[in-house]
C-alpha cells in the first residue's frame, strides 16, 4: 500500500473502530458521522464509541479522498512464517480489486488496494478519488452513495446532506 494510503488508512482506523460484522446489517444505532480536523475530515457510518464502522471517507485535505468499504470476501487465506497474509496464489496483499462507487444516477469503477481485515476475516478496501470526480460531487449534492466489491453491496442509507455537501467541501481545499 502506498505510503499516504497506509497514513489515510491508519487515521481512519485510529477515529473509527472497525466493523464487528460486514454482513451484519446496520443496527438502529449506526449513524453517519463526521469529524474535521484542520484541513481533513473523516465521515464514517457507525456505531459511534464501539467496534462497529462502515463504509467510511477520510482526507488529508488538498482535493483526495479515501474511501474504506469492508467485505466479508476473503482475498487472504493462510499467513507466512513473517506473518504477511498471503492469497491463493501464495502473493503477499496488498492485492487489488475493482470497487464501484454509485451516488445517484453516477458510477466510477476505482482501483482499491485489498488487504486481510484480520479482525472480522474478510477483506478492507481502500480507494483514492478525487473530489472533482463526478461521483463524489453527486455524493456531496445528495448524500446517496453504494459501494459494490466481490458482489457485495454496502448497507447504508443515504448520509444527511449537510454532511455530505460539508465534507465534500473541506476536502476539496
């Protein structure tokens, strides 16, 4: 994983707990929120102050965002003597996979980089778009957004405009 998506990653995993079960559905309590801090911003789908989190987005400000989806598909299946995951074809993650991102009527296929989510046994994705991408902007204008990977879809309603159109806008500086 490049360098600034191990730092994104880290950040967002430090703000938010990871999901307890990615098939689980959202329970009454799963809320979207979001933090700024200076010129970057974390909006994740949770339980707040618990082990549950969501589909999530972070950015360090100057126009990228992160994107964090969670999956219960298992791209790494046994571990080497170092303790690196490895996958069917014995590679070390990070792997990658194609995710789709749907806001409204607009789609964009990313390239996330797949690594083990040892916590819940599947896999974490994480892809970088930018803020001008057309379907982060209808993100910022509606709130809907869909995450699809390995045939699994995510499971959060829409997040409140205001939140939305907020973090779209620190992220674009």
């Amino acid at each position: 994983m490049k360098p600034a998506l191990l730092l994104a990653a880290l950040a967002l995993v430090l703000a938010t707990p990871v999901m307890a079960d990615p098939a689980a559905g959202p329970s009454e309590d799963t809320k979207w929120t979001l933090t700024v801090n200076g010129d970057g911003a974390i909006l994740t789908y949770a339980i707040p102050d618990s082990d549950d989190s969501g589909p999530g987005f972070s950015c360090p400000g100057g126009g990228d965002v992160d994107i964090y989806f969670f999956v219960e598909h298992r791209e790494a299946v046994k571990q080497d003597e170092a303790g690196r995951w490895l996958d069917a074809k014995g590679e070390p993650g990070p792997w990658t996979t194609k995710l789709t991102i749907t806001s409204g009527k607009v789609t964009e296929t990313l390239t996330a980089d797949v690594d083990a989510d040892e916590m819940n046994g599947g896999s974490s994705l994480v892809a970088r778009v930018s803020t001008q991408s057309p379907v982060l902007q209808a993100f910022g204008q509606t709130g809907k957004i869909v995450m699809e990977a390995y045939g699994e879809k995510s499971k959060n309603p829409p997040a409140p405009r205001g939140l939305a159109r907020r973090f779209v806008s620190v992220c674009s500086k």
